[in-house]
C-alpha cells in the first residue's frame, strides 16, 4: 500500500480528477486518488494501464512537490520567444512602411533577412519571417481583377497574342487483343 501525503483528501482529489479538463491531468490526479483511497501501485497501474514504476514516480512527484505536480509538465519546460518579442515586431512594422531593398514584395525570407541584421543574427530561418508577418496581422494585398470588357483593346490585343496554344488531341486508340498477358494463342488448332 502506497503512503499518500494529505495534500488534498480524498474528496478534493475525487472532484479534481472529475472537473480536470486536461486528459494527463484526469489521469494522474485519478493515479493519486486510488492511492490516497488505499489501493496498491498494482493495482492502479491495472486500472489506468500505467506502469507500476510510472505511478510510484506519481506518486513520488505527488508527495514531493503536491497536486501542482501532476499533469503534462512538458508545457512548461520551454523559454520565452527570443525573436520575435513586441520591440521586433514593432519595429518590423515600421520597416513594412517601405518596400524592401530589391524593390518587390516583403515575404517571410525577406523579413527574415531584416531580422537577422536587425538583431545583430548571421540567419533567421524563413519561417520565422513568415510567423512575424502573421504576428502583426500583415497580408499580401494584391488588386482584384477587373473585368475583361474593361481592358483597352491594346491591352485585350496582348493578352491573346500571349496565349499558350492548345495541346494537340490525343490520337485514334489503337485497339488490342482481348488479353494482354503472354503469347496469343489459338483454339483452332486443337
């Protein structure tokens, strides 16, 4: 039988598991309170189909550190965003004002690019460009396209000389025998 410390009793523990929201959560705090109930490692590895040494360490981290020991603790193992932090993209807005240096469309290797020199980096990966301009909610815009009555007919003129012709038709199907497979053979002979 497993030694549970008196963080939460049982009934804070059995309305914890039902009100969790997060799944790893439910399950661990459900680990806990079938100890705390008297149960074995055992049998509550049987229950939750854990393994028994997982619900010992549980168990452990329970008793160590209390119910803020349970749950997924990967969410909270990363550091803070060191790129893109409110200054870069404050300034990275400002910068969008103006075209870039060769003159086009900002995209996300470009704005990487500035960043990097930015930052004092040797590279961005494009992505995080492209997550930057997301970030400050900047979209490509491009003119929508009129209607073609309202082109001049010089305009009209260029378009159809640039046209692409047509690829040819397929040509008349070749017909085969029935049967693809092995030599042709004959049932007249037999």
């Amino acid at each position: 039988m497993a030694r549970i410390v008196d963080h939460l009793s049982v009934a804070e523990l059995e309305a914890r598991y039902r009100a969790a929201r997060d799944a790893t959560e439910a399950r661990h705090t459900q680990a806990i309170w079938l100890l705390a109930q008297g149960r074995t490692f055992l049998e509550v590895s049987e229950v939750l189909a854990f393994a028994p040494r997982w619900v010992e360490e549980l168990a452990a981290r329970y008793n160590a550190l209390g119910p803020e020991a349970l749950g997924d603790q990967r969410r909270r193992n990363g550091r803070a965003a060191s790129l893109l932090t409110e200054d870069v993209l404050a300034a990275l807005a400002e910068r969008l004002r103006t075209p870039p240096e060769d003159s086009g469309l900002w995209s996300g290797p470009k704005v990487a690019a500035w960043m990097a020199r930015h930052l004092g980096l040797e590279r961005v990966h494009p992505q995080r460009g492209w997550e930057a301009l997301k970030r400050i909610g900047w979209s490509v815009q491009a003119p929508r396209p009129r209607h073609p009555r309202a082109a001049t007919p010089e305009q009209r003129a260029a378009f159809k000389g640039g046209s692409m012709p047509l690829s040819p038709r397929p040509g008349r199907r070749i017909p085969t025998g029935r049967s693809r497979s092995g030599r042709r053979t004959s049932t007249a002979l037999v």
